[in-house]
C-alpha cells in the first residue's frame, strides 16, 4: 500500500523555497509531482508582486511542475481581496510600484491616480523603479491629505542567485519614516488578509494545510498563525543555526523539499 501524504494540502513559498533565479532547488519537482500523485491538493503562495500569477504558472510549468493560474496565490490576490472590503466602494490609489500591480489593480476595477489631493490610499509595493518622485508623490498624498498606507509584503529583500534584492520593506520605510505614519494594513505573507485568499482558493481545513517555506517569520508564521502547519526549509533565507534560534519555531524544519514525500518517510522508517 502506498503511503500517504501527511497533509491534503501544501502552500509552498516559491523564491529559495521552490527555486531561485531561473533555477529549480533540489528536490523540488520530483517533491511536488509525487504530493500530488499521492493526492494531495498543492498551490504556491508568493510576496514577490513583480509578476501576474499566470506568468508565475508559466515559469513553474516550464522548470517542469505543471502549473495553472488557479495553483497560484500572490500579495496581489491578497491586496486586491483587502481593497474589495475597503471603507470605500472603490478607494483611488497611488502606487510605488512597477507596472503590473497598477495593470493589476485597474484590470479589477480601482481607480489609479497620480494626483495626491486625490488619493485615498497609497499601496507599497516591491518597486526596482523606487524613485524620489514617488516618494514625494506619496509623501504629499499621506502627510498633506490624509490618505492610509497599504503594503504588498514585509520582506526585507528578495532572494536571488546573486544575493537579493531590497524588497517592499525598504520603500514603505522610506514613506513612514517621512510621513511618520505606519500602515494599516501589510497583506502579505504572514497576514490574516493573505491566509484568507490561500484558504479561499484551497478550500480545506487549515488543520489539514502545510505552508512550506524559508522563512520564520512570514511562511512559518503564516502557517501556524492561521492553524496550519508552518515547515522550514533550509534553501533560502534562514539557515539551520537563525532556525534554532529564530522568533518563530516551526513545527517541522528540513534540509530539502524530498524530505516532505512519502516516498522518503518510508525509506527512512
């Protein structure tokens, strides 16, 4: 009898989590393609606004893990269902931000404004366009008119094969730090705003989801924040020794994604 998976549901984080760069981590596809051959529901849940999920799916597709659009949950999906409770039927919003999150947002009926008198939110994204302009742009919208703040993701920086790159984190330091406000709202991983939107497209329990990445303190924290289990592994942003030691202890922490599989519990009993 084949052995089942431990969960009917994994979430797994993509940047050092499923690859990083245009590179598959070890284990990565063959982990995914046997979950799924043992029946288990499997999505991925990103920060990284710098690409529409379809183009997430077709990146996984082609590193040979067959994807949908439908398997992909990103900060984007997270922000749009925040905006759709908004006090306001339909908030304007100015944006730091590249492109395709003001493509994004407009595609799903917000208003997009350049104008700061006319803003009633500005969004924070990832932004490798980050300018002067936009900061002060933003300044004038939250220092002289009053409108919040609401940011993609917390990340510091994004992992890459070079290093990383400052994430969304540094520009809404830049914009707090000058208006003195904060933001009301950070809807990426690990907020309740992007736990809504992974357990709406997954529709399980979240006693029976695993949410598997290389962070404490946003995949982890998410997991177990929401009832899930939150697994670490160790091929990105936090290694063995910041786990031990790290705000957030996991339920389980591995060295690679095969060490989720059946197969490899069974080889190890």
């Amino acid at each position: 009898m084949s052995t089942p998976p431990l969960f009917a549901a994994y979430a797994f984080d993509l940047d050092g989590t499923v690859y990083l760069g245009d590179e598959l981590l070890p284990g990565a596809a063959e982990t995914i393609l046997e979950l799924r051959r043992a029946g288990a529901r499997v999505v991925f849940v990103t920060n990284k606004p710098l690409s529409a999920a379809t183009a997430y799916a077709d990146k996984l597709t082609a590193l040979g893990i067959p994807t949908s659009r439908e398997d992909i949950v990103t900060a984007i999906d997270a922000l749009i269902l925040y905006l759709s409770t908004y006090g306001r039927e339909s908030p304007r919003l100015l944006t730091i931000a590249e492109p395709l999150l003001d493509e994004e947002l407009a595609s799903a009926g917000f208003t997009i404004t350049c104008e700061p008198a006319l803003t009633d939110v500005v969004v924070v994204s990832f932004d490798r366009t980050f300018s002067y302009d936009k900061l002060l742009a933003a300044f004038r919208a939250v220092h002289d008119h009053g409108a919040s703040i609401v940011a993609t993701n917390p990340d510091a920086y994004c992992p890459t094969p070079d290093g990383g790159l400052p994430d969304c984190a540094a520009m809404l330091g830049a914009l707090e730090a000058c208006t003195s406000a904060r933001a009301e709202a950070i809807v990426g991983k690990p907020s309740r705003y992007m736990a809504n939107a992974l357990l709406e497209r997954l529709d399980v329990a979240p006693e029976d989801l695993a949410v598997v990445g290389d962070r404490l303190t946003t995949d982890v924290a998410m997991g177990q924040s929401m009832g899930a289990a939150g697994i670490l592994v160790l091929t990105g942003a936090t290694t063995a020794a910041a786990a031990a030691e790290g705000p957030v202890v996991a339920d389980f922490v591995i060295k690679t994604l095969d060490q989720l599989t059946p197969t490899f519990r069974g080889a190890a009993r």
